[in-house]
C-alpha cells in the first residue's frame, strides 16, 4: 500500500489514576500490519470531538477497566472495579459521532462493552455474581496469547464472513460483559456459556465489536484474526478515498 493511501486509524489509550495514557504496542502493531497509519487518541474537550472524527478514517476502542454504570442507569455494584467516569463519557460521545459519520469502527473487549452502552445496552457489573446459569472463565490467568474457552459465530454475521471460521478458542481478559444487547444491534457470537462474545450493527457500513484480543492473534500470523485487521483498513482505505 503507497504511504499516501494510508487511511488514519485512531486507536483510544487506558486512562490511568494519574491521568496518563497507557496503549500496549499489539494494538498499533496489528493496524500497521495490516496496512494502517496508527494515531493514539487522547480525551479531548467535547466540541472538539466532531473535528477528531473527521480527520479520521477508522476508530477502535480498545480494552481496559470497568465501565461506569451511571451510563447505563445503574448504581454501583459492591464489586464493581476502578471507573474513570469522564472517559466512559469521552469513549460514549466519540462512538457516538463515529457512527454517526458511519466511518469504520471496532470495539476490542472493553471496546465491545462501551460499544453496546453507547448504542442503548447495558452491562454485567460483576460476571461472577450478576450471570444467571454456569459461568467458565473468563479473566484467564495464561498468557495473553492462549486460548481459553471457545467461541461460536452466527452464519449470517460479517465477522464469519471475515473470519471463515464458525467455531473457535480465544482469549480472554475481563471483569464485565454484555448484560442487555441494544436494539439497534445483533449478536455475532456467544461463549460457550451464552456470554456475548461479539456485536455487529447492521445499520453502518463496519461496526463492529469484540470481546476477545484478535491483535494478539494477528501478530502471531493467525489468519482468521489477520482478515479482521486487512478488513478494517480496507474499510477505512475506503471512506478515505470517499471523503477526498
């Protein structure tokens, strides 16, 4: 791919407890893979969010802590973990206007969570306690390149068609999950253990999210998860070209 055709992908960093920005380099490293110019995006005051969107041409929002669940409507759980409520709201208000825009978007574990939220669901505060019916592992204690549990994808979903693959083991790295999918979503896959693993919006050329780490995957030469990150730059190489 010529450097001049590089579309510009924002990648969303963690917040930290002192204010700094933390991205581990598996996120930026899987999108230049896959053809992508990498830029860390940081919170920005809210009138500028409309100008962040549009100077870029693909968004994903990656992993990281609990979300607060004032976004949703609830009071805190006893066991919710450490929230940063003021980039909850940023992460909300940047989906939102990407959308919006309907440029290119992917919501990785966390991404996925505050991907639902933003489009009117809700979530698990604490799996452990809040999952109704028999729950397996889902904040592994291996390496963040082995696979835990298996995950299914719907036939009819764009991630099986990007993947080829209907049944498969992935990571995985979280506290919370998907409680109350959006309307204005579908599923794409489920755990073994009924769990959301996975949304697509049927309304937006490339929206989607995921629980699991492909990039861990896609830098070790996985194909299936090597097709989610080609995809998505091809996606985002589009609306680029589109919006010259």
């Amino acid at each position: 791919m010529k450097k001049e055709n590089k579309p510009v992908i924002g990648i969303t960093a963690r917040v930290e407890e002192n204010l700094n920005y933390t991205l581990d380099s598996v996120y930026s490293n899987a999108v230049l893979k896959a053809g992508g110019l990498p830029l860390i995006v940081p919170i920005v005051d809210k009138e500028d969010i409309p100008l962040l969107c549009e100077r870029l041409d693909g968004l994903i929002v990656i992993g990281g802590g609990d979300i607060n669940p004032t976004l949703y409507g609830e009071e805190p759980h006893l066991r919710l973990g450490t929230v940063y409520p003021g980039g909850d709201e940023y992460e909300k208000e940047l989906i939102l206007k990407f959308l919006e825009l309907d440029k290119p978007f992917i919501g990785m574990c966390r991404g996925l969570q505050m991907f639902n939220i933003a489009m009117g669901g809700t979530n698990y505060q604490d799996l452990e306690s809040q999952f109704e019916g028999e729950l397996y592992q889902h904040k592994q204690k291996a390496m963040r390149t082995h696979r835990t549990h298996s995950v299914t994808l719907e036939e009819d979903s764009l991630l099986y068609e990007i993947m080829q693959e209907k049944k498969f083991n992935v990571n995985s790295f979280h506290h919370q999950g998907v409680k109350d999918v959006s309307e204005k979503l579908t599923v794409a896959a489920h755990a073994a253990d009924g769990l959301v693993e996975a949304l697509e919006s049927r309304n937006h050329q490339f929206a989607i999210g995921i629980q699991w780490h492909p990039e861990e995957f896609a830098l070790q030469g996985d194909k299936a998860s090597i097709n989610i990150f080609d995809r998505f730059v091809k996606e985002c190489l589009v609306d680029k070209k589109q919006n010259q």
